[in-house]
C-alpha cells in the first residue's frame, strides 16, 4: 500500500450510512465500500437498500455493502436500527447520519406538523440513533484512529435561506450546533462528529429542481463553480473523515457547496 492509498484508507473498516440507499448517502456509501469498508445500508424502505447493496457488491470493490430497513423518525424506529446493527457487529468505526426529510410551503401556510416530522428526523432520531450506537462506536476507537461521526447539514444551515423549506433549513443549523457539542462531548471517548454542509446535488429531495440535465445545469448557474455537486465530491470528503488523513478533525461543518457558503445574495432552486 502506497502512502496515499494508507493516508486516506478505510480497508477493515465497519460503517452505517442511514438514508443510503439514494443521493448523497449512496455516494458515501459508495465510497467506503470502495475503499474497503464494510458498509451497513439502512432507510425506511429496506427492498431498496437491499437492491442498493446488491448493485454495490456488484461493482467488485474490496468492500462489501448490506441493506436492511431503519427508520429513525420515531423512537420505536431509532431502537429498532440500533438493534438491527448490534446484532451484526460488535464494533462501529463510522457513523453517517445521513437520513433526512423536507418539507416545503409558503411562509403563511406551513403547516404545524411540516415542523414536527421535519425535526423529529433530521435532528431527534440523528441524536438519538448516535446515542445508541455510540458503545459500538467507543468499542472500535483508539487514541490513534478514533472513530468516526458525520452528520449531514446542509448550506441552508449556515446560509439565513428558506426557499420555503423553514422546518429544513432550521433542522440543519440544528444538526451543525448539535455536531459542535457533540464533537466536546465525545471527545473522551476517542469519537470524532463532523458535518458535511452541502450545496445542491443530484438526490431525492432534490429532484423537483435537479432530476433533469436542464434542471441540474439551472440550479448549477447559481453556484461559484458553475455546477452542482458530483458523487466524487462526497466521497472525498467521506475518506478524509473517516480515514486516517482526517483523525485529527473533530467539531468541524465541511462546507460542499462550490462556494455558496461565501456567497452574497445566495439562492438555490428560486430564480
């Protein structure tokens, strides 16, 4: 093994991605199998995490993927997953807390309950999921290669931007403070907690704007760069974090985003 391919591997690993069966969270997921990891694929719909990981250990990497159905909107959910991945392994060297939801109305007719099920999956079931796992997760650490958290936020975490998704965008300033905190309170526990903070890129949630080349090169003309985001610039960051080049990162939002973080007059999917 080269210095580079050391520097940056995950070989032997053992990861879960929730929500990984679509958009950014198959990209990480891609990526760590990829590079050698064992990757646990989990959401709500388990025939589709199952056909992912099949596709995934189709590709002859090194890594291999398994699928199976985790719901992390609802307490009995978050245990249900916690359970599911105890009993596959003793130890977690990575933890993407990627699972998210959405939800979009005008300002004078967002509904109350676009709030709750926005929250309880974006910001209740990712700390309570991390609070499960985080014995598998102290099981596999070490004070040279500690293991790994990141949580998926958003540019619309650290942007004042709405484009009428209010439960999101407040969700995902939640999930930066809540990696913040828990990058302190983890810290003796040889865990580190990241978070991504992406711009636009091709995914579920995102269709209605970029599931069209059109569409994607609308959405990408607002960017610095010029582009939406590729699945090669989520797995970069993936391996950063999780391998060794990334050990000493812990408390940090990882702006993905072609320069929209640093943007005047930002928007994204509006004209």
């Amino acid at each position: 093994m080269t210095y580079l391919e050391e520097l940056f591997s995950v070989a032997g690993k053992t990861a879960l991605v929730t929500g990984g069966a679509t958009g950014i969270g198959r990209m990480a997921a891609t990526a760590l199998i990829k590079a050698g990891a064992t990757v646990m694929i989990a959401s709500r719909k388990g025939a589709d995490c199952d056909k992912v990981a099949s596709e995934l250990n189709g590709l002859g990497a090194s890594g291999k993927a398994e699928g199976f159905a985790g719901d992390v909107s609802t307490e009995q959910g978050v245990l249900a997953l916690a359970g599911e991945v105890k009993a596959r392994t003793t130890r977690l060297d990575i933890l993407i807390n990627n699972a998210g939801t959405s939800w979009g109305a005008p300002f004078e007719e967002f509904p109350y309950h676009g709030w709750s099920k926005v929250l309880a999956v974006n910001v209740t079931g990712l700390f309570h999921l991390t609070r499960e796992l985080v014995p598998l997760l102290s099981s596999a650490a070490s004070d040279g290669d500690p293991s790994r958290i990141i949580n998926l936020g958003s540019v619309m975490g650290t942007q004042p931007l709405a484009d009428d998704a209010y439960s999101y965008t407040a969700s995902k300033a939640a999930v930066h403070h809540l990696t913040r905190t828990l990058a302190i309170e983890l810290s003796a526990r040889r865990i580190t907690v990241n978070a991504f903070a992406p711009g636009p890129f091709q995914s579920r949630m995102t269709a209605f704007a970029t599931g069209t080349e059109e569409g994607a090169q609308k959405v990408g003309s607002h960017v610095p760069l010029g582009r939406i985001g590729a699945p090669d610039d989520i797995a970069g960051a993936t391996l950063y974090l999780c391998s060794r080049a990334g050990a000493y990162v812990t408390g940090a939002i990882l702006p993905i985003d072609g320069g929209q973080s640093v943007q005047h007059g930002l928007t994204l999917f509006k004209d």
